[in-house]
C-alpha cells in the first residue's frame, strides 16, 4: 500500500501524517473531489507531499505554484481534517513514525519510488519529462531526445538512436530498459553499430587509452598486467613462506614450560594491580574507569574525553531523526538512491534537487543546533576536566609532589659525583633537605650495554638455569629458524650468548659519559618542594658559572625518558624540521609512488554510458586509504620518537599534531582527487543539473559543487573514505596484533626454546607501553564527521551511526587493554589532553563553515541568486570556520 503525505497548513513546519490509500493519485485527490483513473498515472516527479500539483495533474488542470498553494487548501482534506469544525484531527498533529517501508528505504538507498513497467501502450513515441516508470513492453527502451532535456521516448529496439532521439545512443540494453551509448572498458574513442545491428558489430573500440592495445574484438587490454601479476606472485611467495614458518613453529614441541611460566608471572605483576589488595590481584574488568583513579588523571581523562564525543555523536544523532520524523524521513534518504539508466538519474536528480531545496531549512536548524550545543558542552567539558584533574591532585600525593626540576646545567664529566655535588649546592641554595639527585645523562652512545647491564643487576636467574642445565641447546634448526631468530634477537631483543658486563667496564663507561642540561632534585618533604621552588623563584642557582632555574615537576618518574634528558631546546629545533619533514615526504611518496599510477588507472575509464571502475577499483581505494593513514602513522611515530623529548607526554602531543595534520592533509587530497574524478564520470555520462544545464557546461566551483549530482556523488565517496576505510579496517585487526600475537607469538617460541628462562622470558612476554595515541584517532574521526553536513543529508546519520559503532568499540578496546594489556603506568600530565580539547576546535570550525554553506543556499534557488558567491562565499565560508 502506498503512503498519502497530507500536509497541515497552519502549523510552523510541515507535520506529516500516513494515510493508507490503494495509490497515492487517489489518496491526494479523494479529499478535493478529483477523479482518478488507472490510466492517469502521473509523470510528475515530486512525491514530497500530497499537494495540488498532483491532483490538478491527474484533474487534467495546470499544475499549482507550489507547497504554499496546496497548504492553503489542505483544509478541503477529510483525511487530515474535522468534517464538523474545520480543524486538524488529533491524529494529524502526531509525528510520522517511519514503517517498514521507510526503514527498508531508508537503509538500502531505494528509490522513493517504485519503479515498474507500465501498462500504458499509448505513451509509445510520446516524449516524457524524467519518467519514473518503465517503459511499456511494446517499446521497452527509454531513449533520451537528442535537444530535449532529460525528455524520454519509449521505442523498440530497432528504433534507438532514431526519432529525434540522440543518435549516438544505438544499443537497446535490456536490464536498464534504455537506449545506451558504446561501452567498452578503457576505450577513449568507441564506434556503436547503427539502430538495429547486432552481435560484436554492436558496440568495438576504435582508440584505446594511453597503456591499453587494441585487440582483434575491438576491446581494450592492459599493457602493464605483467606488474599486477608480477605484485600478486611476490605477495603470494611471501604469504606462503609466512605461513610455512607459523606452522612448523606451532608443530615444535613444548619444552620450556618454565620459562613460560615464568613470563606470564612477570605479565601479572607488571599490569595495573590493586594496591589496596592484599593479593595484588588486578583490577576487576567492570572497574569504571571514567571515575576511579588507578593510573593519574590523565588516564581519567582519556577516558572521559573518549565517553564526552559518544554522549556529542549520540546528541547530534537523536536531533536529526528528530527532524527526520517530525518533519520527513526523506532527509534520510536523499542523496543515496541508487539510478540504474539514466532515465531514471533525470528524475532522481529532479525529485532530489527540488526535495532537497524544501528540506534545507531543516539541514540548517540541526546545525545551528548541533554548533550551539557543541561550543557549550565545550566548554562547560574543559571546566569539568580542569576540576576532576584540580581535585584528584590535591587528593593524592605522588612522587612528582616531592621533587623539582634543575634545568639550565652545564656539561658535566661522569668522572667526578655530580648528584652529590648538585644536593649540596641546591640545599645550601634553598635551605630545604635534599634526599636525592637524578641527573640527564647522556648514554645514548651506550644504551644497549646500560640496559644490559641494569637487567643482570635486576635478575640473574637465567644465567644461573642455562649454567645448571648444560642440556640446554637450541632448537633443532628448520625453515623457520631464520624468522624465529630476527624475533627473538631483533624485537625482543635477547642474545642467550650476549657476555655479561664486568664491573670495570661499568666502571669506564660510566666515567666516559656526560651529564648536561636537566636534573631531578627530591626534597624530604612536599612542603619542603614547594619552599624551595619560592626560595629560589626569581635568582635562580648558579652551579659552574651557569645559572640553572628550579621548576615545578609536572610529570611522574615512569613518563621521564631518562636518555633524552640530556638534549636542550635548541638541539630539538633541527630534529623537528627533520620529523616535519618526514612526515610530509612520506605524504608526497604515497602521493606520487600509490596514488597518482591509481589516479591514472581510474582516468584510463571513459565514465560514459556505463565505462567505470568496478569492485577492484573499490577495493584498491581501500587498501589505498588503509595503507596510507598506517603509513602516516609510521612516519608520525618514527618523528616524535627521533625529536627526543624529555617525556612521553610531549612526544605523544608531538605525534597528535603530525598524525592529525598529515591525515587532514591526506583526506584534502583524496577529497579534491576522487571528487574530480567522479565530475569527469558525470560530465563523461552527460549528467545535467535539476535546472537543465549539462554539468560539464558549469563555470565555477561553486555551481559544480551545489549542483545535486556533485553533491550526490561526493557524499558517496567522503562516507566511503569514512566508512569501511577510516572507522572499521584500521581498528579491525589491532586487538588481534596487540593483544592475542605476542601472547601467542611469545608462548610457542619460548615453549620451544629451553635456552629462554629468567630475564629472558620476562622480556619475551613484556607487555607494551600505554600510549595516548587514540587521541589523534579520535580527532580525525570526529573532523571527518563534521564534514559530511557539506554534502547531501542522506549520509548523515549513517556516518554518524558508522562513528558511534566504531568509538564504541574503541572504548571496549583500550578498556580492556588498559586492565589487562599493558604494564602498568602512571599518567598525571593532561598535556595531551588538553591539545586535543584544543584541536576539537577544528571539528568546531567546520561545523560553523557548513552552517554557513547551508544558510546561503536559503537566499535563493540558484547561485546567482544567493546571498554569497563566488569570493564572497569563500570568505563567508571561511569566516564562518
């Protein structure tokens, strides 16, 4: 059955109710007293609401004005109306809640209507405006009029191309039920047959593209297939030696169940554990970890900031199926139905065009909605985190409360005490008790034999059982041994035959090396702390001529990168142009190396009458975007490492902001791409615009960009990019390489290696760091969320819902991951979350940008008529940004 949209005047928007009726010609004309009959099927495109325009179509009068018209003698209706007084029934005022129907349409990007083959013999011949039916079975094609905009007439097989009809458009194709034109994949130059012909004189290719032949057929081939194939042999040959090795590593046999246990042990007591627990057992996985405080108030904060864009994806999200029921469940739909011929893109372009005009005003309201809320819980957010963090400090006392930072110390030889020389100075200086000294040393020349030397001081258990067990050998060498052994000495570090460091080594090394620029100062008391960062606040410390500042410490011991302590700001500035520029030749190399021969295949496709990428194509998008945002994240990582900060916190805000802005980058990029290829598919297919002009014929990027077709296909390709690329592939496999792997990984290479015991197996099993990295991904994700509001509304709430499926799981993820997965930590810095409160600013900005787009286009129906064009829409724009 079919739904009557009746609509009330009277009222401040359109409510709108559903009126079960046998067809909806009938349903709009039983309350005016219009006849209808079967054969009177309308042809006019608008199925918004039941107005005059159908009715008088149908009565056989002049079409109405408008909606204005029909809400001014809605009040005629019985359907929506009281017979007695003339007012809205009770029943009319309530929302439209979307049936089955609806829903079915809504999530498959259905037409809004239900196109079939008609019945009507009699329209053979006759030329019709964006038809939404089918031809008749006695002219079952659908030939478009050579000067005639989207004007169609339906004829027999052998009459395409003729009858005024475009001439070039020759082949009957049964399953879009049109006449199309040539069509051979990778053809620049195709030769259809003459109405009437059949078989392979049907449609051939005369001119290739550039790296396409021509074949005997008239077809076009690759010339460069050998290189897709020569890239699907090596992958193959490498995923069949991967896969050999992992099973002759899980077919060994287990015969080092100490060492495992050993290193599983070492797993539990290194997690986040209950203090207050006289087990030390680990926090319950139901711990709530937006309020209680297991690992500093940045963690806290993490994870509230995580829960804070929920609640806002949530919000925005029930304000826009509000709009939706209340007013009409076409703002969920338009800009996703999917046009087969294109007779049928003529009326889905003419019925979304001027639906979309009608419904713009409530795109606008939802955005004036969601900006205004936004900059409220905003801030009202940034206040609330400031307290929690303010309270949690006073409430608990850490290291970091009872020691100073000396920055500004001169280069100073290992040879002589400098952590005694330094006490003595600063407690003469501040008059306070020092208990201790940590000097920056700089042993980055000599990490490798340091960190030996601090595990054989730690544990000597594994020297001890290889020293008892002379039985115990290395495996048995095999095909996998060459992998297993990069493993176990590259990644996880450990040589069984590594010497150990004697005492007089230690000894000249220590001697050898240079403390410079930072040291740790802990005084005997947090009072004591705090006098003397007042003693000295404004004179300073002079030790060897140099006058060094005390500062407050900020950070907890286990956030200090002892190596880099020794590197001073202005060794830091070449290091990050060096990171900076990293970053963006890793960007121009996946540009110019991946992206470019891919934009070149993609343009090898003519994009007219059906010429166009498949699913391969949509696959390798994907793989594209997948492996460029890992690529960055390589880059990013390597970047913020090499520029040797002094704590992870800054090197974790430092990768934010090259992560965040090369990923923008990056989406501009594919954006401006991937939009100018779909102009060159539209303009290759003849596309119009609602108003009749070819696409191609548009002069400005504004036209091309408000024009319904663009907005229809960028829409398709920014959800895309969105949504499998950027919310699901990424996350999709990192619980299974950071969690499950290494456990798995780590249990059959030690199992099978007796040699692994003790300090070994505790680093075979090490879990990994924690890491505020998420912040970058959560940016991103909300930055390309407030994009979509640009393009047709249809994808909207789907983005949002794709958004809200992926955080959720986000959250789950590094939940688990924090209580179970990584060694235990202490993070009371909110430096990275305060960048990303500050970098949830450009989410903001576009949001305002879009509400400025959208609001111009309320000044008029075309660009020329609107309030702001051409510089000074940008600038709006931007302004409003």
């Amino acid at each position: 059955m079919r739904k009557a949209l009746t609509v009330l005047a009277g009222l401040p928007w359109a409510w709108a109710i559903s009126v079960d009726e046998p067809s909806l010609p009938e349903a709009c004309c039983v309350g005016l007293g219009v006849s209808h009959s079967a054969s009177d099927a309308p042809d006019f495109p608008s199925l918004d609401s039941c107005g005059t325009a159908i009715c008088d179509h149908v009565a056989g009068k002049p079409k109405a004005d408008g909606l204005l018209q029909s809400r001014s003698r809605v009040g005629q209706m019985h359907t929506a109306t009281d017979d007695t007084e003339g007012r809205p029934r009770l029943d009319a005022l309530m929302p439209r809640i979307p049936r089955l129907g609806d829903l079915a349409r809504i999530m498959g990007g259905e037409l809004p209507w239900r196109a079939t083959m008609s019945n009507d013999s009699s329209i053979c011949g006759q030329s019709t405006f964006a038809r939404q039916d089918y031809c008749p079975v006695q002219c079952p094609f659908a030939a478009e009029m050579a000067n005639n905009f989207c004007h169609f007439r339906c004829v027999k097989k052998e009459e395409c191309g003729l009858l005024g009809t475009v001439p070039t458009a020759t082949i009957p194709d049964y399953k879009l039920h049109t006449c199309r034109h040539c069509s051979v994949e990778a053809c620049r130059t195709c030769v259809a047959g003459k109405p009437g012909h059949t078989g392979k004189d049907l449609e051939r290719c005369s001119i290739c593209m550039p790296g396409y032949h021509l074949t005997e057929e008239g077809e076009c081939r690759m010339r460069s297939m050998w290189a897709f194939v020569a890239v699907a042999v090596v992958t193959g040959v490498i995923a069949v030696i991967l896969l050999a090795w992992y099973l002759r590593m899980c077919m060994r046999r287990r015969t080092n169940q100490e060492g495992i246990d050993e290193g599983l042990a070492s797993q539990r007591r290194a997690m986040l554990l209950q203090t207050d627990n006289p087990a030390n057992a680990p926090y319950p996985i139901t711990t709530n970890l937006l309020s209680t405080d297991l690992a500093g108030a940045g963690t806290i904060c993490f994870f509230r900031f995580q829960f804070a864009i929920l609640v806002w994806a949530v919000a925005m999200l029930a304000v826009w199926f509000a709009l939706a029921i209340f007013v009409s469940v076409d703002l969920l739909t338009m800009g996703r139905h999917a046009a087969e011929s294109p007779q049928l893109l003529c009326a889905v372009v003419n019925w979304g065009a001027a639906r979309q005009h009608q419904l713009l005003w409530t795109k606008v309201t939802w955005l004036a909605i969601t900006y205004v809320l936004s900059v409220v819980c905003f801030v009202v957010y940034a206040i609330q985190q400031t307290n929690i963090a303010t309270k949690l400090d006073a409430e608990h006392t850490t290291m970091s409360d009872f020691a100073a930072a000396l920055v500004g110390l001169p280069r100073m030889s290992g040879k002589t005490n400098v952590e005694a020389s330094i006490k003595e100075i600063v407690e003469q200086a501040t008059g306070e008790e020092v208990v201790g000294v940590s000097a920056g040393w700089d042993y980055s020349s000599v990490k490798k034999t340091v960190m030996q030397a601090a595990e054989e001081l730690c544990t000597e258990q594994g020297r001890i059982e290889t020293a008892q067990h002379p039985e115990a050998s290395a495996p048995r060498a095999g095909v996998d041994t060459p992998v297993t052994n990069f493993i176990i000495q590259k990644l996880w570090q450990i040589d069984v035959h590594e010497p150990q460091v004697s005492d007089a080594v230690m000894e000249q090394l220590v001697q050898g090396i240079e403390c410079e620029h930072i040291a740790f100062v802990v005084f005997k008391t947090e009072k004591g702390a705090d006098k003397a960062l007042k003693a000295v606040e404004g004179t300073g410390i002079e030790i060897n001529g140099a006058v060094c500042t005390l500062e407050e410490c900020l950070q907890e011991p286990p956030e200090i990168i002892w190596d880099n302590l020794c590197v001073t700001d202005a060794a830091r500035s070449p290091l990050l142009v060096r990171g900076t520029l990293v970053v963006t030749a890793a960007c121009l190399a996946w540009t110019i190396i991946l992206y470019l021969p891919y934009a070149h295949y993609m343009a090898s496709f003519s994009y007219a009458n059906g010429d166009e990428p498949g699913m391969f194509s949509e696959g390798l998008f994907i793989g594209l975007v997948v492996g460029s945002q890992f690529g960055i994240f390589i880059a990013s990582t390597i970047a913020a490492s090499n520029a040797r900060f002094h704590y992870t916190s800054q090197v974790q805000t430092r990768y934010t902001i090259y992560y965040t802005a090369a990923l923008i980058l990056n989406l501009v990029m594919d954006i401006l791409l991937q939009g100018y290829l779909s102009y060159r598919e539209m303009v290759g297919a003849g596309a119009h615009t609602a108003s009749g002009h070819l696409l191609g014929e548009l002069t400005s990027f504004q036209e091309v960009f408000e024009s319904y077709p663009m907005q229809k296909s960028v829409g398709k390709l920014l959800f895309k990019y969105c949504w499998p690329c950027t919310f699901l592939v990424p996350f999709l496999f990192e619980p299974i390489l950071s969690m499950w792997w290494p456990q798995h990984l780590a249990r059959h290479l030690v199992g099978a290696d007796p040699r692994i015991k003790g300090v070994h197996a505790i680093k075979a099993f090490e879990l990994p760091e924690m890491e505020q990295r998420r912040y970058a991904d959560l940016l991103f994700n909300v930055t390309l969320v407030a994009c979509i509001p640009f393009i047709s509304p249809a994808y909207l709430h789907i983005t949002i819902i794709a958004m809200l499926v992926s955080h959720v799981f986000l959250y789950c993820y590094d939940h688990v991951k924090v209580l179970r997965y990584v060694v235990k930590f202490e993070c009371s810095s909110l430096e990275v979350h305060h960048l990303a409160m500050q970098l949830f600013s450009i989410p903001l900005g576009i949001l305002a940008g879009a509400l400025a787009f959208k609001a111009n286009q309320l000044t008029g129906h075309d660009v020329n008529s609107l309030a702001l064009e051409g510089y000074g829409f940008g600038g709006g724009n931007f302004g409003g940004q």
